[in-house]
C-alpha cells in the first residue's frame, strides 16, 4: 500500500484507507460539511461527523427505550370468529419453536432481537464514556464487534414481513395493530440515523479523549 500524505496533517495523525484502491492517508481535521477524498480513485474517504456525533448517543439511548417496548408489548391482536389472540415478538419466537421450526426461530430471535440489542448496548457502552471525556476497556474490541454484528440486524426485515403478512390477514380477521407494532415502526426510523454512522469514525473521537 502507499502512503500519500494530506496537505498539513501532523506526523502523528490517525490513518485513513481508501477501500477502493488502498490507498494510506493522514487524517486530517475537517471543517464543517467538509469531506475528503481520495487523490488517486476520488473515492469518498471520510466526512465531518461532528453533527452526528453529537446526536448519536440520545439517538441510542432512545433507540434502547423503544426496543424495550417492542418486546414488552403485542405487535398485533388479531380476532377470528370471536377467537382474539395477540403475541410479542419474544412469544413469537417461542412459538416457531413450538412448531419446531428451530432455524427460522433462530434467525427470528438473531436478526430483530439479539444484534439489534447488542449493537446498541455496546455503542452505549462506548459513547456514554466518550462523552464524559475517557476511552472505556476494550475499546478496539467492542467497535469490531459492532461492524461485525452490524449487518446481522434486519429489524426492517421483520418490520416488512410483518406488513405483508397483516395484508394478508386483513381479508380473514379482524386485525387491530398493537403498541409494539408502532413501536418497531418508529425504531425502524431510529435506527436508520444510528447505521447512517460509521463506529470507525469513534476512533477519532477516541484519539480526542486520549490527547
């Protein structure tokens, strides 16, 4: 790989590589909406993130409440001559295996419960210490950890299965949606501002709090 130094960026400076044709640069200080690319393919190297940042940790935060709700509350109450039933996603996930359908039960519990939570509860395990000015244990480990998981949660996957499989229902039962089902619509939305953020750029920040 070959080096190619940014105008002005101190020897010390944190290390940028561009994805496409691995490139090394010196990170260097970025102005607001200011973003840099890469001198030899023009790729996208990294952005100003300053902005998101300082709104990603109520993001989560809220991000975690939500979720709570999601499985603490029925999705949906559906009534078929006069038999009303209703299930959480938690229960839904006893349910599949209960028809032995271990794998799909498993993937269930994986893609909408398990990685959505774990990515959240590590980012607040690093932001929350950033934000007060120190770099928490395991930190190196913790942002791989997130980038690996990151692609295994599919809340929005869930949430369009869910949509589909009501439209369906409607033309058999009566289907009254429930707090969960607004709920995971609402940390759907959520969790778009929180992938929009790359947990790399949490480097930079840690560098900050080191210095």
């Amino acid at each position: 790989m070959t080096e190619t130094g940014l105008p002005d960026a101190p020897d010390g400076a944190a290390l940028k590589v561009c994805e496409h044709c691995d490139a090394v640069y010196r990170r260097v200080p970025l102005a607001r909406k200011e973003v840099a690319y890469c001198e030899r393919c023009g790729t996208e190297l990294y952005h100003d993130t300053e902005r998101q940042y300082q709104r990603l940790l109520p993001i989560v935060i809220a991000c975690l409440i939500v979720f709570c709700i999601c499985n603490a509350f029925p999705i949906v109450s559906m009534e078929i001559q006069g038999i009303r039933a209703q299930t959480t996603a938690w229960e839904s996930v006893l349910v599949l295996l209960d028809e032995d359908m271990f794998l799909v039960a498993t993937l269930v519990f994986a893609t909408t419960i398990f990685f959505p939570f774990l990515e959240l509860a590590l980012l607040l395990y690093v932001l929350a210490p950033l934000a007060a000015g120190h770099v928490p244990p395991g930190f190196g480990l913790v942002i791989r950890a997130i980038r690996m998981g990151r692609p295994w949660g599919m809340i929005e996957v869930f949430m369009l299965g869910i949509v589909a499989a009501l439209v369906k229902l409607s033309t058999m039962a009566t289907i009254v949606p429930g707090i969960s089902l607004w709920s995971f619509a609402l940390l759907t939305l959520l969790l778009t501002s929180v992938l929009s953020y790359d947990p790399a750029e949490l480097w930079d920040r840690a560098d900050r709090c080191q210095n």
